[in-house]
C-alpha cells in the first residue's frame, strides 16, 4: 500500500486559508455593520439588529432599485447571448478563415477597454447634439433631437448596450472558437440529410455545446450584477431613478448622499443571500 | 591640557554643534513626502503643475493632484477623509466645508497658513464661505454668485429687451427657442445633486420667499417651493438638450457653443464667455446681474487641510504651506496672465489695473452690481448635503416626468427632513 503524502495538504491548505480569509473577513464585517447605525460622519453607533433590513421593504428607491436590477440582468444577459450566438453562427457560416480572425482581433477589442472608458466614449456618442450613435436619427428626422439618456423609458436600454457591446462581441468570438473546435460528423451527417444551415445549428451544433453556453451565461450573469461603473459613468442611476440598481443605489446611500454606511451594508448582504440562492438554483436546475 | 583650556574647547564645540543644528533645523525642508490632493478639475490647478519644481524648491517635496468631477470628488473626498485618510489636502466647497469641519476630517486652515501668504487679501465673500463655526477652513480657489449671460445678437433679433425680473425671463425663454435652428432660451441644470440641480432651483425657491428651516423645524415645503419647482419646470422645457441630466458642464457647454439664448449661472461663465479659446460667442454676450428677485447663488471652493493624513504637526505644515503657496498672489497673478477668469480670488488681483485691462468695464460693472445680489441660499448646516442631494434625486425625477407631484414630493422631503432633525 503506497504511503499516503503530506505534500498536497502542504500546499492546499495555505492557500486554502488564505482564501477564506480574504473573503470571509469582509463578508463578516459586512454582516455586523449591516446590523449597526454607523454612519460616515460620526464614530458613534448602535446595534440596531435587524432595523436596517426592515426599513428596506419600506424604501421607495430600494424596490425600485430590485426591479430596475432585475431588468438590467434580464436586458444584458439575454441580449450578450443572442449577439453572441448570432454573431459566432454568422462567422462560422459565410467568414473565410483569414476573415475570421480579423472579426475576432476587432470584436475583442471593446472588451478590452476599461468600463469606465467604455462609459465615457459612449456618454459622447449618445449626446443628442454631438453624438455619432444619434447622429442618424438627426439625419432622418431633419434635426429632431433624441437624448437616450435623458429619458427613462431608454436610458437603461442605452446603458445595457454599451454592455453587450463590450461582451456580446467576446462572447461571439468564444462561440466561434467553441463551434470550430466541433467534430464535423455530425454536421455532414446532418447536410447529407439535407438540414438547412438554421436547423444544423438549432438542432445539432449549439445542444452540442450547451454545457459550454451555460457556463458563459453565468458568467455573464456575475458580471451583469457588476454594473455600477458603468452607470456611474453614464448615468448615476438617472433620469431619476430608471437606472438605479441595486449597487448604485447601495454606493450612493454609503458614499454620495448621506454617509449610511451600515444601510448601504444591509443592502449588500441582501444582495449576496439574493444571489447565492437564485444562483445556486439556476444551477442545479440547469444541472438536472 | 590644561582644565580651563578644556572647558573653553568643549564650550566652543558645543556652541559651534548648537548653531549648526540650528542652521540645519532652519534649513530643514517643511516637507518630508510629496503632498498628496484630492480635487476637482481647475485650470487654475492644472496651471500649478507646471510650476512643480518651485513648490519642491521651497518645501523640499513636489505634490501629485487626483482629479475626479464634482460629484465624485464630493464621494471620494467623504469616503477618504472618514475612513483610510489617503489625501493630505482635500478640495472642499460651500456645501460640505460644514460636514467636513465638523466630522473633524479637516483642521483650521490659518493655524498652519503662513502670515506671509496674507489671507486677509482673499474676496471677503469668499473668506465668509470659507468661515464655519467661526474658524477658516480653507483658502479660495474659486468663488463668487451669479451672473446673467446673454446673447445680444439673439434677443435683438427677437426683438426682446434683456429681461430684469424673473417674471419677463419666464415670459422670454419660449419665445427665444427656436429648436429647429438649434437655439433654446436657456440652459439649466437637471443632474441630482446639491450642487448641481438643488444649486440652480434655489434662487427660485429664495426669489418666491422660501427658507429651509425655522429654528429645527423644516419650513420648506411652502407655496414657495411649489412655485419654484414648478417655475424651474417650466423654464425646463426650453432648455438646450443635454442638460436634463446634465450639470455645469452641459448648460455652460451649450451656451458656449452658440446654443442658448440665456444663461444665469455661476461667475465664471463670464470669464470663459469672453475668452476666444473656450467660446464661440465672444463680441455677441451681455451681462446682468440675475434678473430680479433672483438672488446669486454665492459659493466658494478651495483647500483644506485633511485631518487624518496629517497625522503630527509637521505634516499639517507641510500642507499648509502647499495650499498657501497655491492659492498664493504670484501664482493668482500667473492664472490672471493665462487669462483664467474663474481661478482669480485676491482683492489685489481682481482690483488690479491689468484685470480691468483685460476683462473691461463692463463685465467688472455686472460683477460689482451681482456681488449685491449674493446670497448664501443653503442651508447651512453638516446636514445640508443629505438633504441636498435627496432634493436632488427628486428634482431630478421632476425633471425626467417619472414624477409629476411637486406637493406630494415636497411631503417626502420634509419627512426626510423630520428624520434628520432628530437624529
């Protein structure tokens, strides 16, 4: 019987430790803060247990921070996937292989900017006197102004395009890569059957690669829930309150307005128990 | 050697090591480490860098600026200063000097601000700002009220004399506007924020009789404000595009380049109208004071010395002299040589007789007349940005038409208001 060694232990458990620490000291400190008064201004504070929680369910601007949060994942995560799985297709099925890889060098590109920079070209684009994204309604329309983001009823939907922009494109150039790495049987079996190039796809490439597009939802899903820059920059959750999500409006309770750091906490808790549960779900459903 | 020969070699040495050290001490450097500043984007900031090497000469130490926008500056700045204490110097304004002096994130300024520098020289206006709880707190970078700009060439061809009183400027925007040409009456500000959206509705609110507080009790939500709010509304609807949810930056942009008809903002507007780098429309502008009952928003922004990141009295000297040497006379009159209107803060500068040369009589005329007209609009209390920016965030709701309910949004303030007194 070989003899059992230490050396995995050794080095696992360092970096094991490690690891708990780093994320479970912030979560904990969290927790307790979500359950105090604190307050940015002052050093004084008391336990109000679950007080903050409370006053949540109350709160005009949190409800609406819920939904506006379950619309811009909704909008993102539905539109990054269809953009990429169009895209991916449509560069599998009519671009050369040098053409390829000139999409996949330019749709990578956007990715690759910083959000914040992202933000800003796009802010810029969308001005409704100077902009180049509303220069053709300008054109068309003889000089009618459009402010995408000036209106509620399209600033979210201009905001979450900057974001499919940046991975709808990647995504496209991952599910390229996916669909060539594919056996090609199974696709002439289908063409010798005579299956039309829709139906190939609908029917034999992409439930080939389901485990794969899952994996790129969820993680399309984590990164949605991180949209606070890009708000930031393009909107601070206005006109109003149409593109308050749940971070922008837990930063602006902490930090911007009035300093209810503990507030701001018990938002973030939620937030994390909201998306540990809905995740783990989603999971084991797709696991099924 | 003898005992006496003794004693008078070692007196003398020790006299020698005392002046030496003293020689020493006096030349020591008042800087240690470079100064770190948190601030907002100013031309008069970004002419200071160029001028690093002096400030390094005469303290031993260069500084480094991080530049943020208004609003995130203010984020920043509160985040900092209650928390990890990064910043030396903060750039602080009207609206949170209350809170930051209070909260003790910043110390008086004139106990480290060196007598050569003369602060007694700075706009008395400004020194006020700068003054809570009887206690300077920081040195002006910029300041001043509010000036009505106007294009001359527009309300002549519209046949429309400037308007003087608020009445006739409601009753002159719409007819100014003229969309299809790219021309609207006025720019305003809609972003959220006590110093954006709440800064321009407040001479409203002031004009039609309004206050924020008697004694502890909220008495803002009054005929006033609604009359305000729904002033400010209507005067929206001609405003330039952009400037929904825009702030100093989209209304001063759109009238620079030729888009606006007329725009009562900030002083330093005046500066950057007249001045052929910045503006479209010099030689075609008037001034006025803000036409009447309308008063100035008086404002003034500057920097602070921090309280956490200058731990010892060494490191509060060190930024003390940066901030004086920055807002200094020779450094004032090389952004009066650059022609930086909206940095110039010293009575000695703004009197002077290569200021008049440059800028003429009249603009000096409409400063002299608004500076009458000032007012301080806030409500002047650490409080204020809290509520502030809560009026903001519905203002700006207002604004968007995701509500409609002045009186009823007026309520929501004033209970808000109610939970912050009693806190």
């Amino acid at each position: 019987m070989p003899r059992r060694s230490s050396l995995p232990v050794t080095f696992v458990v360092p970096t094991l430790v490690i690891l708990l620490i780093l994320s479970m000291v912030p979560t904990l400190y969290a927790i307790i803060i979500a359950l105090q008064n604190r307050e940015l201004s002052s050093t004084a504070y008391s336990w109000v247990w679950f007080s903050n929680f409370f006053d949540l369910f109350s709160d005009r601007r949190f409800l609406n921070a819920v939904w506006v949060s379950v619309k811009w994942e909704v909008v993102t995560v539905v539109a990054t996937m269809v953009v990429a799985i169009g895209l991916g297709v449509l560069m599998f099925e009519v671009a050369s292989q040098r053409l390829r890889n000139v999409y996949c060098l330019l749709f990578i590109i956007p990715v690759l900017l910083p959000r914040v920079s992202a933000a800003f070209v796009w802010k810029f684009a969308y001005h409704p006197l100077y902009g180049i994204a509303t220069y053709p309604y300008r054109l068309l329309t003889g000089g009618l102004i459009f402010d995408p983001l000036s209106k509620p009823s399209t600033a979210l939907f201009a905001v979450a395009s900057v974001d499919v922009w940046q991975w709808g494109l990647f995504f496209a150039v991952i599910v390229l890569k996916l669909l060539e790495t594919l056996p090609p049987q199974p696709i002439e079996a289908a063409r010798l059957d005579h299956a039309k190039r829709w139906q190939i796809h609908a029917y034999v490439t992409l439930p080939m690669l389901k485990a794969p597009l899952v994996s790129l939802m969820f993680v399309k899903m984590i990164e949605s829930l991180r949209s606070f820059d890009l708000i930031y920059v393009m909107t601070r959750g206005g006109p109003g309150v149409a593109t308050e999500t749940l971070d922008m409006y837990a930063f602006s309770q902490g930090f911007i307005e009035s300093g209810k750091v503990s507030y701001a906490s018990a938002m973030a808790v939620l937030m994390m128990i909201a998306t540990v549960i809905t995740f783990t779900m989603l999971w084991k459903r797709v696991q099924a | 050697m003898k005992p006496v020969r003794l004693a008078a070699s070692l007196g003398a040495a020790f006299v020698l090591s005392a002046t030496v050290s003293t020689l020493a001490l006096a030349q020591a450097p008042v800087c240690s480490a470079p100064v770190k500043v948190l601030a907002q984007p100013r031309d008069g900031l970004t002419l200071l860098e160029d001028s690093k090497a002096e400030f390094e000469k005469l303290s031993g130490a260069s500084f480094k600026i991080d530049y943020l926008n208004e609003n995130d500056r203010r984020a920043k700045s509160r985040a900092d200063a209650s928390t990890v204490g990064n910043y030396n110097v903060y750039y602080v304004d009207e609206a949170n000097v209350a809170l930051f002096a209070s909260s003790k994130w910043i110390v008086p300024l004139t106990d480290y601000y060196p007598a050569d520098y003369d602060y007694a020289d700075f706009d008395p206006g400004r020194q006020k700002v700068a003054t809570y709880d009887g206690k300077v707190w920081f040195a002006p970078l910029t300041g001043g009220g509010d000036l009505m700009v106007y294009r001359k060439d527009v309300l002549e061809a519209a046949g429309i004399q400037p308007p003087k009183t608020l009445d006739e400027l409601i009753a002159d925007v719409p007819k100014l506007t003229n969309a299809d040409k790219g021309m609207y009456g006025i720019a305003l500000r809609g972003a959220r924020g006590s110093g954006a959206n709440v800064w321009r509705w407040m001479p409203f609110f002031k004009a039609y009789g309004g206050k924020w507080f008697d004694g502890d009790k909220p008495a803002f939500n009054s005929e006033a404000a609604v009359k305000a709010t729904e002033a400010y509304l209507k005067l929206f609807k001609d405003s330039a595009p952009g400037t929904q949810t825009g702030s100093w930056d989209e209304s001063t942009g759109a009238f620079l380049s030729g888009q606006v008809a007329i725009l009562v903002e900030s002083t330093p507007l005046s500066g950057m109208a007249v001045d052929p780098k910045t503006s479209q429309v010099v030689g075609k502008i008037g001034f006025l004071p803000p036409p009447s009952p309308l008063p100035g928003g008086g404002y003034g922004h500057g920097l602070a010395i921090a309280a956490k990141a200058n731990a010892d009295d060494a490191s509060k000297k060190c930024a003390g002299l940066f901030i004086a040497w920055a807002t200094s006379k020779e450094n004032e009159k090389r952004r009066l040589d650059a022609h930086q209107f909206g940095e110039l803060n010293r009575t000695s500068i703004l009197s002077s007789k290569e200021f008049a040369d440059i800028y003429g009589a009249d603009l000096g005329q409409a400063l002299a007349e608004t500076g009458k007209v000032t007012a301080v609009n806030f409500w002047q209390d650490p409080r204020w940005p809290d509520l502030g920016d809560r009026w903001g965030i519905i203002l700006e709701e207002l604004i968007a038409g995701t509500r409609t309910d002045v009186k009823g949004s007026l309520n929501e303030l004033e209970a808000y208001a109610n939970e912050l007194v009693k806190k």
